[in-house]
C-alpha cells in the first residue's frame, strides 16, 4: 500500500472517531482556545484541532511524526473522510439493515470491554499483596544470566573467516560490521545486537556467547540465520531479585492475575444464576 493510501486510511479513522479519544480535548495543548480553532470546514461541518489532536493521541508516536511532516497530505485525507461520509448519509447508507447489524456487532464489543475493564479497575491491589506475593514466587523474578552482544552476519563460511582475519589485524568490530555484515537490522549500527537473556539466542551462538572473553571476536559460528562472529560487550551474571528493583514487574504480572481470578469468578456467578442451553449437534 502506497503512502497516499496509508494517510487517507489514517485520516479516515481519526475523523470516524474509530480511535478512543474520551476526555482527551480537556487536556490539550497548548490552550483549549487553540484546540477550539477549526482546521477545516466541508459543507458547514467543522473539524478543530482539539477533536484531531485528541485522536492522534491515541496513535503511536512513530505514526503521529510521520502524519506532522506530511500534514497536507493528511489534511486531504480528512477532508476526502468527511466527503465521503456526507454522501454516504445524503445516500442514507447508514439506515441499511447491515450497518446497523454491525454496528450493534460494535457496540456489544465495546459494552463488554468497559464493563470488564470497570471490574477489573475495582480490584484493588496493596503493598503488602505484592511483597507477600514476591516472596512466594522469589524464583519467578529472578534475574537470568544475560549477555550484550555485537555480530556480524556473512553468507558464507569463507566471508566469515576474512571477517575474523581483518578483526585480528585491528580493525574495530563496528567497522567490519558495517562493512561486511549482510543483516541490515543490524549492520548501520556497527553490528549491535543488543541484551538477550540465556535461552533466547540461536543455541549455537549462545553456546559461545556465554563462554567467549568479553571484547574478544569468535569464530565463525553457523546458525540458523547465516555465519556470524559475534563479540561480547558484557556478561552479567544470574543473582536474586530485590523487590525495590522488580515492584512494576511484580505488580504487573499480580494484578494479572488477579483480573484473570476475577473474570473466571465473575463467569462462574453468572453462569450460576443463569438459563443455559447448548446444541452442540447442531454446530457442524
């Protein structure tokens, strides 16, 4: 899909309000008096800033930059939007018996969701809950061995082994990287793979990963991706969590479980005081 399509799409979503903007236009910037401003007009119906800012809001950051350096073209896409809108209405479109199927379709999605994200806002959890659950589950939190690493991918065993020779004359790591490696992901920022954790990395390379001296390049090693020579950056062992250290990890993965108690226990009590009949036969 070309850009064109991609902004048209944005731009018909932020004005269908299809992106939860509740509440959002009370906290604009810079001041309620600039959101109020109208950016555009079509056929007497009004789009000001505060109802698209509040709705770019919700989009990802990447996204939201992309849509500010190409603002005209996403401007037109409002505006085609709302074109298109009006004379679906004027063509009384949105009286059909399958729009309003779907849109009932929606609103018991949308019902359900609120209603589950409103049981489970009233769970509350305590200090005490998270520290008696963290040191019953100590092991759960612990922090695994990991290692930092930095790699060069080549296609063949030979390209990796002329790889090796130029490191060993001195040529630094990230030089060859970006010279020789044929993974792009990877290849502009010197070769950096970043922090895995032991378990996460192709065996092979993990094999030597963990037992390779730290600053010192590695044979070539075949993976399930191409040769690599990889060089470690650091080694941090395993050790015990601190509860200081992992309270949002903690905190997160408790209240999850707690909503999950919550939804299965909500489930059993209306299924108790309810009529329910399934004809399983007749789903072929």
């Amino acid at each position: 899909m070309d850009m064109k399509k991609i902004f048209t799409l944005l731009a018909a979503l932020v004005l269908s309000g299809g992106l939860d903007a509740e509440g959002a236009s009370k906290k604009t910037d810079p001041s309620t008096k600039d959101m109020e401003q109208v950016v555009i007009e079509v056929n007497g119906t009004r789009i000001t800033l505060g109802e698209i800012e509040a709705r770019l809001r919700q989009l990802a950051p990447a996204v939201r930059i992309r849509i500010r350096k190409n603002k005209g073209r996403f401007l037109e896409g409002l505006v085609q939007g709302e074109l298109l809108y009006q004379e679906a209405l004027r063509q009384k479109v949105d009286e059909l018996p399958a729009i309003n199927k779907r849109v009932e379709r929606l609103k018991r999605r949308l019902v359900i969701e609120e209603f589950l994200r409103r049981d489970a806002e009233a769970a509350d959890v305590s200090e005490q809950q998270l520290r008696d659950f963290f040191l019953a589950n100590k092991e759960r939190f612990r922090r695994k061995e990991s290692v930092t690493l930095a790699h060069i991918v080549l296609k063949s065993e030979q390209d990796a082994w002329d790889a090796v020779a130029e490191l060993r004359k001195g040529t630094p790591f990230a030089q060859v990287a970006r010279e020789r490696s044929i993974f792009e992901g990877t290849r502009d920022s010197g070769g950096m793979m970043g922090t895995a954790e032991r378990g996460a990395l192709d065996k092979a390379l993990e094999d030597v990963a963990f037992r390779l001296p730290i600053g010192q390049p590695s044979e070539p090693i075949r993976t399930s991706v191409g040769w690599q020579v990889i060089r470690v950056i650091e080694r941090i062992g395993a050790a015990d969590a601190k509860y200081k250290d992992v309270k949002n990890d903690v905190k997160l993965v408790y209240s999850e479980l707690k909503r999950r108690e919550r939804y299965e226990a909500l489930l059993r009590r209306l299924r108790e005081g309810a009529k329910v009949k399934v004809h399983a036969d007749r789903f072929k």
